[in-house]
C-alpha cells in the first residue's frame, strides 16, 4: 500500500473522543434530525407492531360506513387515519425535542461534561462530528450499571461502523470502570436500530407497550393516534 493510500485509510476512520463545547451546533443538529425521522417512523411503520390500533381503526371505518352509508368516506378514512397519526407524531417528538433542550441537550457542557455520572463522546469523520452517545452512571439492584443514551448518527454516515464505534466506547467504559451492566431504551421501529444493538451484544430484556413519551399530552387523541412501545436492552459485563 502505497504512502497515499495510507493517509486515505487514516482520513476515513471514526475517531470517538469526548465531547469539547465546540462541539455542540453539530451535536444539537444531529440529535434534531434523528429526532424528527422518528415521525414517520411512529407514524407509519409502527402500525404493524401495533394491531389493536389497526382494529381501532378498522372499527372506525365500519361505524362511519355505517352512518353515512358512503363509499367514498370507506376511501378517504385511511388518509385521514394516516395524517392524524403524522400530525401527533410530530406533536408528541417536538415536546419531546422541547423537553431536551430545556435540560440536558441544551447545555451539554454542564450536564454531561462537569456532572459526576455524567459523559458523553462524540464521533469524528474525516474532521466533522459524525454521531453522539452518552452515558449515565446509575445504581439499580444489580449494582452500579450505565445508562446509554441520546446515540444518533447523522443520516449521511449511518452504514459505515459510526454506530458501532459510539456503543462500543460506552461499553468499553463500562467494563473499565467495573460497572455491571449497560442497558438503554428505545421506541425505534427501524429494524437497523434493532440490529445494532444486538451486534453490540445487547439482549432484549423487555417491552413496555403503551410507552408514555416524555413530553407527550397523554390526551384522547395522542391515544389514539400516537402509540409506542419501549423496547429494554441490557448487556451484563460481571464476570461470572
């Protein structure tokens, strides 16, 4: 290999460091973007995890055929089913987004970088921040565990090791430090988000169904029109 084959190769490796304040417009950018794929996300690709909505609707659409007795309401339900779920999707994820930045999001410095307990890195490709994780030191009855949390990965970098990099770092501090266990949570239905957690090693300990976003209303309609279920995964680092 050639000297300008190497430099190539050392230009396009993920470099994960600490976050630095600099740091933060492209942290909070990236964390906006993902945020916000999670509207379709819920909106549409979760109705199949979910059939007691697909009922609910179904029943919808027969009660109003049966009042109205017209075909074109059996045609135009669906798209207002859809837009409805769109509309409190991006309601539900936006409070959700107001929520973060009025905490932790919105100085990163102070919560994550001069909190005890509290770290995040960020990934560096080819000199432009890439992804994000963080980490939360937490005690629950297994004993001392870290809590991964606000990983994303800009959409123009997802596909080449950024994700693996970030929730490797965290695991690799985990068991550095002696912690038990590394766990997280997600509301995510992409099947990729899914399957990187399992080539991490995390195990799917549990769903909650009915998930109450943070953020969210918990009115009639967001009911109706916006359900999620959490999924919990856990990776044991104790040596047997």
């Amino acid at each position: 290999m050639g000297e300008k084959d190497t430099k190539k190769e050392q230009n396009t490796q993920t470099v994960v460091r600490e976050f630095e304040p600099a740091d933060q417009p492209a942290v909070q950018q990236i964390f906006y973007e993902g945020l916000m794929e999670m509207v379709p996300d819920t909106a549409f690709r979760a109705l199949r995890h979910h059939p007691e909505s697909v009922l609910l609707y179904t029943a919808m659409t027969v009660i109003c055929f049966t009042v109205t007795m017209s075909w074109w309401v059996i045609g135009l339900l669906p798209v207002i089913v859809l837009s409805l779920r769109y509309f409190y999707s991006r309601r539900v994820i936006h409070g959700y987004l107001r929520k973060a930045m009025s905490t932790d999001m919105g100085d990163i410095e102070r919560f994550y970088m001069k909190s005890p307990g509290s770290y995040m890195w960020v990934a560096v490709l080819q000199g432009r921040v890439v992804g994000v994780v963080a980490a939360l030191i937490q005690q629950d009855e297994s004993g001392v565990v870290v809590e991964l949390q606000r990983m994303s990965v800009a959409r123009n970098h997802r596909h080449c090791g950024v994700g693996s990099a970030l929730g490797q770092k965290v695991i690799e501090f985990a068991a550095s430090h002696g912690y038990s266990s590394v766990f997280l949570g997600t509301t995510a239905y992409n099947p990729a988000a899914h399957r990187l957690y399992q080539r991490l090693g995390f195990r799917c300990v549990g769903v909650t169904n009915g998930y109450v976003t943070p953020g969210a209303t918990q009115s009639l309609m967001e009911w109706i029109f916006y359900r999620v279920s959490h999924h919990h995964y856990r990776i044991n680092l104790s040596k047997n």
